[in-house]
C-alpha cells in the first residue's frame, strides 16, 4: 500500500510540475507577444514633397500630430451627425470592424476621415474594432497591409462583421458617410462609387 500511495504522490508531483511549467511557458508566450506587439511601429511618418506623410498602421493618435492636426481638428469640429441616423446606426456597429485605406496627402481623406472618427464617436463605436493604415500615393505601405484588399482609391472604408466584408466607401461617400454606412451596415443595396 506504501508503494502505490508512493508512486501516486511521485505520478502528482510531476503532474503539478509539469502543469506549472506549461503554465509558465504559456505566460512567457504572452509576455513575448505582448513585447513583439509593443514594438509594432505605429504612426510612422515620411517625407513627402515638402513635408511628411503618415506611412503604415495609424490610429487617432497620429492624426492629431503635426502637420496632420489642423485638418483633422477642423473637420472633426465642423462635422455635424445627423442624429437620427446615428441612432439607427448604433445597434448595426455593435459587431462591425472598419478598416480605413488613408492618405494624409489626400484631401479626399482630409475630408472624410475626420468625418468618420465624429460618427463613430457620436455613435459610441468601440475604437478598438477600428484599423487605420496609412498609403503613399501610389496606394501601398512597406508592410504590404494593402495587399488582398483592393485599394483603387483612398479614403476607402471597409465595413466587416466576422471577418466577412458588408462592404465599402471608396473615394466619396454617394449621400453622406453615415447614410452610406446605413446602407451598407442594414444590407440595403449599395454600390461605391466605383462599383461595376
């Protein structure tokens, strides 16, 4: 009987063992994810002509630097909701991710990014679910985030709800951002400006 109640306690002591150091591995896993994750540059800028782009992946954050500020606070400032479809939209962003082709050159983005972010905030959209990736002028970034997505014009705005596209603005909205979002988010037909 002392063998067995022996070889029991061996057989859980290296079970525990080997449960903590899985644990501990697991939790060295995270801590190197989160370290490679931590060090993703993000609001990159570039020269570009006489002044500097925003190049990559970009949150709010870079938007409100310099040179980039004076443009986005205006048009964020100005922008008026309309508030009866924001209500409807609401409930509709509630699973939707958006991931949004800019370009800081570009006065079409200029125009409607600020737009988007005074929505989405009117709107109480969790930011979380919202991808910023900045393009040059020739639609593309050195990590090749656009690549797969179709990026003929910018602002292109790309609704999706588990991982499958609703669809997109591109260019223009073809009534206002948030009536095409509408559209777009309650399954109405839409079609961007550049749709077939």
């Amino acid at each position: 009987m002392k063998k067995v109640i022996l070889i029991l306690s061996a057989t859980f002591l290296v079970a525990c063992t080997s449960s903590k150091d899985k644990k501990k591995s697991l939790e060295n896993s995270a801590i190197e994810m989160t370290t490679e994750n931590s060090n993703k540059k993000i609001n990159d800028t570039v020269a570009y002509e006489d002044t500097v782009m925003l190049l990559g992946e970009s949150n709010r954050q870079g938007l409100l630097m310099e040179p980039f500020k004076e443009w986005y606070n205006l048009g964020y400032s100005h922008y008026r909701t309309a508030p009866e479809v924001a209500n409807e939209l609401k409930p509709l962003l509630e699973d939707v991710s958006i991931s949004v082709f800019m370009g800081t050159w570009c006065e079409d983005s200029q125009r409607d990014v600020p737009h988007l972010y005074k929505i989405l905030d009117d709107t109480g959209f969790n930011e979380s679910n919202l991808s910023l990736v900045n393009v040059n002028d020739e639609k593309a970034t050195p990590q090749g985030l656009e690549h797969g997505k179709d990026i003929i014009n910018v602002p292109t705005i790309i609704f999706y709800n588990d991982g499958v596209e609703l669809g997109r603005i591109v260019e223009y909205p073809i009534e206002t951002i948030e009536k095409d979002m509408l559209k777009i988010l309650s399954g109405k037909d839409y079609k961007h400006a550049y749709a077939e």
